[in-house]
C-alpha cells in the first residue's frame, strides 16, 4: 500500500484549512454588505416616502389627480426615484415613470398589503414594467384617521449589485494574496516538521539493515530528541539481542519454526520432542502443553499415533493420508510425510512428521465429483429425451402429424432447457474468471436502478401468473456496485419467487439501509416456502429441494449459485430464511465499507 509522505499531508491540510476560512469570510463579508446595503436603500427610500407624504395627502384632498401625477413625475425625476401613488382599492393613481391608466391593479403586490395592513415593508423583485431589479417601499397616506392609498416609492438594485462586483473583486485578490503567503507559510511550518521525522525513518531503514552503529542526531525539538534517543537505545537493545539469538538458535531450528507446514518430532518412545506453530495450529492444540507426552496420549488420535509407529519402524520415507476430527467435530485430512533421524552414533533417535491439510482440497475434489455428477444427471435427462423423440420420429411417427408435432414441441422444449443450462454453467464461468483474473468495476449508483429493472425484466413472467411485484426502496439509497451484475443477481431471485408463489400472490422487493455500513436488498415471497434442511445447500449448484417441482418449473438448478457469486463479486453476503407454507426471504447484504476498498472477487 502507498503511503503519502508526511509534508503532503501537512501542507495541503493546512493550506486548506486556510482557503476555506478565508471563502467563508469572503463569503460572510460580502453577504453581510450586501445585507447592509439593501437595508440602507429600504431606509432611504422610506424617507424619501415621508418627504412627499404631506404634498400627496394635499392633492388626493383636493382629488387633483392631473397635479398629483405631474407631481410624481416632478419629484420623481429630481429625486431619481419612482413614485407611485395607489387607491385604497389597489388601483394605481399616479407614477413617475409610467402612464397610469396603463397599470394593472396593484392591491396585491406585497408592500402594498403590508403598507395597508400598516406595517411597512420593504420587497425586491423584478420589474416588468421597468424591466430591472427594483427594491419597493410604500407607506400608507392616512389623513383624518382614514386610509387614503398608499405612497410606493423604488430604486433600482442594479447600481448595488455594481457596486457590490467592484468590492468582491477587491476581496477575491486580497484572499489570493492571504493564501499565497499562507501557502508559503505552510510550507516552510511543514518542511521543519518532516525534515526531521524524514531523518528518523532513514535511520529507521538503515537500523533495520544491521547498521545498528549509525546512530541518530538528537537534535531539534524536545519531541524529536526523545524520540532519536529511544530509537537509538533500540538499536543498541536490537544489536544485542539478534547476536544472542543467532548465536543460541541452530539453522534446524530456523527452518523448523519457519515451516508453513505442520512439523512434529518424536522420539523412539513415541514422545512429542517439538511441534511448530504450524503443526499445533493444524491440530487445535498447545505446544507447550504436548512437549514430552506421548502421541496417542497427547492428540489422541489414533490414525496419527499408527503413522508415527510406521515412521518410527521404516528405513525409508513414508507418506499417506490421515483423517482427524476436530473438537468441535468437524473432520479435517491431512497428508502427512514421515522419516527417522539418527544421532551422531547412526542410531535411530526419533522421526520427525510433516503434515499439510488437504481438507480444502478434499472438499474441492468432492464438490467437482458432485459437480460433474450433477452436470451430467441434468445433461443426461434432455439429451435422453431429445434422443428418445426423435427416435420415434423417425421410427414412423412423422407420418402422423399430430404426433410428431407433439415430439417435435418436446424436443423444442427440451432443447431450451439445454440450451438454459449451458447459458447458466457459462455465466458461472465468466463469474468465476472475472474473480479471478480481473477487479470488479464499481461505480456508485442508485439502488432502485437496477431493481426496478429487474422487476421489468420479470413482469410478463408474473403477470403469467396473475402475481404482483412490489417495491419498497428510498429512491436517494446508494451503494457502489455493477448495475448489470446486479440486476441479474436480483432477477433470478425474482423468478425463483414466482415459480414457488401460487396464483395471485405477491412478491416483494425491499432495499434498506440498517446502519451507514450495511445495505440490505430483500426478495420475499409468501408461497410453500422450504424446509430448515435444505437452506444450507440452497446455493449449491443444481442443488434442488424438490427436484422433481423444480424440474416441472423449468429451473436449471444454477440460478442461486449464480446470485451467491454475484453478490461475493460485491463483497457481500447472501443469505436466505424460510417457513413453512408462509414463504421465502433471500437478503444480499452489502458492505458499503468494504466496497470502498477496490473490491476483487474473492
């Protein structure tokens, strides 16, 4: 595994620390202006409103509407505002900048309500009159206790936006130049920082070398200082202690205790001399506790204890298979390879006992037996039949056209569930190579993709049966993960829950998140269910719980087995509980913290 150097993981932390709390001022700052800003045009333009207020009361009096509306456009143009003078019912009685009559009813802009309703307020938004940015202002005219309308005045925001421009970028350079003395900063804090830790590791190297009289400066910080001092009395232990040990442990025992192997020497006795780690982890036992026992009584295995015997007797190597059960019952093989050695005289001292286990391989070997047994068992039955009808029909049978159209279908049907097995042993295959010999792409996707997908590509074979498919999955749940793997995987569960609902049922399909490292997609189905003896094998190939239902079905027998290599190609597990007579529940459970670990197929 690659590891960053330690200045490049200071500097750039520090770096951004920097550049992040200097946006966030930047960015604080300028909003804060701007706030500021809006707050004083409002107030301005509030004042300017009341200035006016006594003239338009004086006009609205007299009901001089031609002197109200020169007015607005007079005072208007001198104050650079718009003024707008409207009636109690919304209807718009003057404006310095646009001909009143032509003005739609204002009773439902927003400063309008709240200037009635006498709380003022202020409101930006867009023109479409004036066609710009305008930030509005009325306040309402009362007079003798009555609401005569209200006075709106606006400015455009145009000129603050421009203004506000001119000062962000003033900004933006000053947090440029702040960040490039920070970065130098940075870097000069992050080099006397690493320098001397860079100093340590190549002493580090150099003592794990031999070079143990190369000894480290102890100089700098009080940290560093302790720490070159620690590691130079290290070396000075390590110097010590690797000459006694090379001077007090032989090349025998060496090799002996770095043996994978399991490796057990007895003496002529049948007495345990030395068991390695290897060999005491092989047999689930304690090496300190076997040392001087005899075989039989110390393993208590009696296949082993007659292979010593042989090896303690021959003049010649031996080897050959031994069968043990563990204390937890369960039975492990292991070959085993025997020899006596003699002392210096030339007599026999003992033997010594090398053990591999070759359970794995056992059980290999037996599945492939099974395998192939299977393979040939569902091979044999459409190949049989295919043969057998077309025997007859060419026995005679093709003369009537009822019958051999009859064959003729059989063969068709049983040339397709040939031809499904094969799709199915291939697909395994190309799982089984891509584990092997390639990394499993995955990208991070919705969950629903490729399950509402599935469900697709599975809804004419439920609508057959009159069976409806339900979702439940947050449509924002994601994981990393191969969209078309997966499908397949979550389609061939789908079918399997059709195939074991009855009419009319309903199948579900669920995804959930039970905490942030685990994602669980669930296909349930409320049918005849399995028996608890068959869940263990259910992911075997052509393992069938009723072989004879299956087969009706139409199944191959490979459809689980493909879902369990899917699902381990993601790093994740499957698995499957089921009740009698109330259904089925296949969950994949995926590891969203091993999947950001470039998974590869194991």
């Amino acid at each position: 595994m690659h590891h960053k150097r330690l200045i490049w993981q200071l500097f750039p932390s520090q770096l951004l620390i920097t550049i992040i709390a200097l946006l966030v001022a930047a960015g604080y700052g300028a909003y804060s202006l701007r706030t500021f800003q809006l707050h004083q045009t409002a107030a301005n333009l509030e004042a300017r409103a009341h200035l006016v207020q006594e003239n338009v009361l004086a006009m609205l009096a007299g009901n001089n509407l031609a002197a109200l509306r020169s007015f607005c456009i007079t005072a208007g143009k001198d104050s650079s505002t718009r003024l707008t003078v409207v009636g109690a019912d919304g209807v718009v009685l003057a404006d310095s900048d646009e001909d009143p009559g032509r003005m739609e009813n204002h009773g439902d802009r927003p400063e309008i309500i709240a200037a009635l309703s006498g709380r003022p307020t202020p409101s930006l938004r867009f023109s479409h009159t004036l066609q710009e940015n305008m930030m509005y202002v009325a306040i309402p005219l009362v007079q003798d206790g009555q609401n005569k309308g209200v006075l709106r005045t606006a400015l455009p925001v145009t000129f603050i936006d421009s203004a506000l421009r001119e000062i962000f970028l003033k900004i933006i350079w000053g947090c440029l130049i702040v960040a490039l003395l920070v970065a130098l900063v940075a870097w000069f804090i992050s080099r006397r920082i690493s320098r001397p830790l860079e100093e340590m590791r190549l002493g580090a190297e150099r003592f794990a070398g031999g070079a143990f009289t190369s000894k480290l400066r102890e100089e700098g910080a009080e940290e560093v200082a302790s720490l070159a001092r620690a590691m130079n009395a290290m070396a000075d232990q390590l110097d010590g202690r690797i000459k006694t040990i090379a001077r007090q442990h032989s090349q025998l025992q060496a090799v002996f205790s770095s043996m994978v192997e399991g490796v057990i020497t007895v003496d002529t006795e049948e007495r345990i001399l030395d068991i390695n780690q290897a060999g005491a982890k092989l047999l689930n036992i304690t090496p300190e506790k076997l040392r001087g026992k005899n075989a039989l009584v110390a393993m208590r295995n009696l296949a082993l204890q007659r292979f010593v015997s042989r090896a303690l007797a021959s003049d010649t190597p031996i080897e050959g298979e031994i069968d043990l059960t563990d204390r937890e019952g369960q039975e492990k093989y292991f070959y085993a390879h025997g020899t006596k050695f003699q002392d210096a005289s030339d007599m026999t001292s003992g033997a010594i006992i090398v053990i591999n286990d070759v359970t794995n391989l056992r059980r290999l070997e037996n599945m492939r037996r099974d395998f192939v047994a299977n393979v040939s068992h569902e091979l044999k039955t459409p190949i049989t039949s295919i043969e057998g009808f077309a025997e007859t029909l060419l026995d005679g049978a093709l003369d009537t056209p009822e019958d051999a159209r009859r064959f003729v279908e059989i063969i068709a049907k049983q040339s397709k569930r040939l031809h499904a097995i094969i799709e199915d042993l291939l697909a395994l295959s190309r799982l089984e190579q891509d584990q092997e010999q390639t990394e499993l792409v995955l990208t991070e996707e919705k969950i629903t993709t490729p399950l509402r997908r599935a469900i697709e590509t599975c809804g004419l074979k439920a609508a057959e049966k009159k069976i409806s498919i339900d979702l439940e999955a947050a449509d924002d749940l994601t994981a990393k993960l191969n969209p078309p793997l997966l499908e397949q995987a979550i389609t061939n569960l789908i079918v399997n829950a059709i195939k074991y609902s009855d009419e009319g049922g309903r199948v579900l399909v669920k995804a959930e998140q039970p905490d942030h490292e685990k994602i669980a997609i669930k296909v349930q189905d409320f049918g005849a269910g399995v028996a608890a003896q068959h869940l263990p094998r259910l992911f075997e190939r052509f393992y069938r719980s009723d072989a004879a239902r299956n087969r009706k079905l139409g199944g191959t027998g490979l459809g689980l087995a493909i879902v369990k290599h899917i699902v381990q190609a993601h790093g994740g597990e499957v698995s499957v509980i089921s009740e009698l007579g109330k259904g089925t529940t296949f969950t994949i459970l995926l590891h969203k913290e091993k999947q950001h670990e470039h998974i590869n197929g194991t």
